[in-house]
C-alpha cells in the first residue's frame, strides 16, 4: 500500500474513534449526566476496548486491506446510526438509567472502539520499512494526530456550529470513505457503503430539528398545565427548565414564581443587580422591568434558542457565556442577590457547582448584605445523604438558612434555599433542661 494512502487511513481511523468518544460522552449528558461517575467509566472501557482492537489486529495473518475495510464499514453503521440523537433516545426511553448505558456502552461504542482499535497493527503488516519499530511509530503517529484533530474539530467548531448531529454524519461518511479506500470496492460493496452513508445521512438530518450543540440539547414542548393557557416548556437535558404559558401575565414554573415572589415582595427588590447562575429559559426577567438581571450560562446558543422558540420575544437582561463557577471567582462586580439554577441532567447539578469552595465563591459575589437563592431538587422529605451533605455545605459557607420544600410529597421535589451574606458566624448551643437560655436568647435576639 503507497504510505501517503496507508497514513491517511489510519489518520481516519484516529480521527473518527476518538471522535466517536466525544460524541458519545455528549450524549450521554442529557440521560446520566456528566460527573466523574460517568465519564470516568465511559472513558476506560472505550480504552479497554480499545486495547482489546489493538491485540486483536495484530493476530491478523491475511487480507489485510479486506479486514479493515470490513471494520470500517462496521464502524460506520455503528457510528452513522447507533450515535444519532434519536437511536441513543430509544435505547435510554423506557430503560432503568443503569441498564441503558451499559447497552448503549456495549452495544454501540466499545464494539466501534474494537473494530478501529485493529487498523494500525493491521496495516502496518503493509509498510515498507527498515524496522518494525518505524513501522508502527509512523502508524501510531498519524493515528495519535487524527485523534488530536479529530477531538478539537469536533468539540470546537463542528458542534459548536452545526449541532452535534453534524458531527456524527462526517465521522460516518469519513469512516464509509476510508473502506472506499483501503480496498476498492466491488458493485455490491459499492451499494453497500453507499446505503450506510444514505442511513447515516437520513438519521442524522431528522435531528437538526432539535436544537442540540455541544453542551446541552434543547426542545420545546406544548403541555397541558391546570389553570394554564396554552403552556410550553423549555426542556434542557431532557429536563423541563421553564415553563411558561399564554396568559397576561404570564405564569411561569412553580419554582420561578417562588423566586420571583422573594426577591419583589418578600425582600422589595427593585433597581438592584441580580445575577442568575443558569438561564434556563430567562423566564426569571421575563417582563420584569425593576431589576437589572445578568445570566450566566455555560452555552452560548442557549439564550437565541430560548428568544427564538421558547420565550418568542427578546430576553431581557445581560447575557455571559461562561462557566458558572469561573465567572463568580473572577467577577469584580458585586450583586445584591445571586441565584443558582444550575443543572446539566435531569437532577444532576455539575460536580463543581455544589463544594463549600462553589458557595463561597457566590458569597463573594454578593454585597454585604446581599441574598443567595438556591433551587435544588432533593427528596421531599431532605432525608437522603445527597440532601442533608448538601444543604450542610451550602450552610458551611453561609451560616444559618432557610429552606423550603414546595412538594413536600413528592418523591423529588424543587427546594429553595434562601442564605444572606453577612451571618453571625457565632457557634450554636444546644438548649437543655439544666441550662436553658432560650428566654435570655430571645430577649436579645431581633
């Protein structure tokens, strides 16, 4: 094989496995989320299989260029079909969590890793080389850069432009193209290749419907609400973010209600600066001309794609783009209340959004005096570790706060936590029949 033709097969093959990895870790965010827990798991059994390809490849003895091409081809079926945004929402539909990934793991990604795991040491059996130590060095090289190439292009430019559909079709169309190339096809296999690249294509351009990118996929939905008019919700993740309806004025989710009854009536905000740590569906400002509101949100797309079908008016308020966390630890500016809705996943709050260090860092985001509003969605009865080790780190940076649980009947409910920056700090005591202070307490308390 000329090397010019054998390199730019393996470069395919790195480009397209590592890109399979970080298409499949997005489309596992709106299903089980993207904390340690998955990732970490998700990333060593696609090595394991990786490894698995490598040793499998290099007991290969004969029709080297048919083998590969074989595994292309298969590869291309599994990444074309088995990674569109409808084929991963079947297989979790229905499906307990647990189960599903482990299908979709098994059945989709480790089978695709395996396959392209085998083309280095298999062609490398078709170089020309002094030592079989250059042989594979070259090999491994084009196939490291295509895997390089193939995971910032695609994380980067092709999701963040296109969608992440966009990134599936031309990995799929790479793969059907590079076994055109390692063995020229016959009339039969030419058919062949071509309805894997027409499947891949017809799944894959039904999803540029959906609004998907490379953080989050998005959809709006007509819902029936009691005492609603015509309501649609905004869902994130696959997750309801906000609701909204077509009443004057308009009704919002419950929990969005609830906060913006807090800060207008409860606490009387109005000319102050509030900043809301994920946009969801920017109902929170929604016609709400006496406070000046700034969003923060890890997506740029998501407040066009809110205006655009969700709210069908202009967002009001400042709109940032950026990571929650980073930009509460860096902002010089000071806000009156900071409110943190932060979810990549149905109840998952990112990892790095729920440490004492997080909260903090809200906390110096706030004026003195200045209020933290949190929602949550804990168990009904805050009885789970989740729950208490929760709400105890949010109270370790911020003292005493209150908590309400708006379901309290409910398996799962949204749970508003209400902290003030400034607390006391001073360590509580315990009452007890032989030293009761509560009465001098009392006196002296406001």
């Amino acid at each position: 094989m000329p090397p010019r033709l054998l390199f730019t097969i393996v470069f395919i093959e790195g480009y397209c496995s590592l890109g399979a990895e970080i298409i499949a870790l997005r489309r596992l965010i709106p299903h089980v989320g993207s904390s340690i827990v998955v990732t970490a798991p998700t990333i060593g059994l696609f090595l394991l299989a990786l490894a698995l390809g490598y040793h499998s490849g290099s007991r290969v003895a004969a029709n080297y260029r048919a083998v590969v091409a074989r595994n292309f081809l298969i590869s291309a079926v599994l990444m074309g079909a088995g990674l569109a945004g409808s084929s991963v929402n079947a297989i979790f539909a229905g499906t307990q969590a647990g189960l599903a990934y482990l299908i979709f793991i098994g059945a989709i990604l480790c089978p695709l890793a395996w396959l392209l795991g085998q083309t280095v040491p298999i062609l490398t059996n078709l170089m020309l080389a002094q030592r079989s130590g250059e042989a594979a060095g070259r090999a491994l090289y084009w196939s490291t850069l295509g895997s390089f190439l193939g995971s910032v292009t695609l994380s980067l430019v092709v999701m963040q432009v296109f969608g992440v559909w966009a990134a599936v079709l031309l990995g799929a169309l790479m793969l059907v193209a590079g076994a055109a190339l390692v063995q020229r096809p016959r009339p039969v296999t030419a058919m062949l290749l071509a309805s894997i690249a027409v499947v891949s294509v017809a799944a894959n351009l039904g999803d540029r419907q959906r609004a998907d990118t490379a953080y989050a996929d998005y959809e709006v939905e007509a819902v029936v609400r009691d005492g609603m008019q015509s309501p649609r919700t905004f869902r994130v993740n696959n997750q309801v973010a906000s609701l909204i309806d077509s009443s004057e004025p308009p009704q919002y989710a419950r929990y969005v209600q609830h906060l913006r009854r807090i800060l207008l009536d409860d606490l009387g905000f109005t000319e102050r600066e509030i900043l809301v740590l994920g946009a969801g569906g920017f109902t929170l400002s929604h016609r709400e001309p006496h406070n000046r509101y700034t969003f923060v949100d890890i997506d740029p797309a998501i407040r066009a794609i809110a205006e655009r079908d969700f709210l069908r008016e202009p967002a009001r308020g400042e709109f940032v783009a950026a990571d929650a966390r980073r930009f509460v630890a860096e902002t010089a500016r000071r806000y009156d209340a900071v409110v943190v809705d932060v979810y990549s996943a149905r109840t998952s709050i990112p990892g790095h959004l729920v440490t004492r260090e997080f909260w903090r860092d809200t906390r110096h985001a706030l004026k003195p005096g200045g209020v933290m509003l949190a929602n949550l969605i804990l168990d009904g009865k805050l009885a789970g570790s989740y729950a208490r080790n929760l709400l105890a780190t949010i109270e370790s940076a911020y003292d005493r706060c209150a908590v309400e649980v708006l379901s309290k009947a409910a398996l799962r409910s949204n749970v508003i936590v209400t902290c003030f920056a400034g607390g006391s700090g001073e360590a509580v005591r315990i009452y007890v029949d032989e030293r009761n202070l509560a009465d001098v307490d009392s006196a002296f308390s406001p």
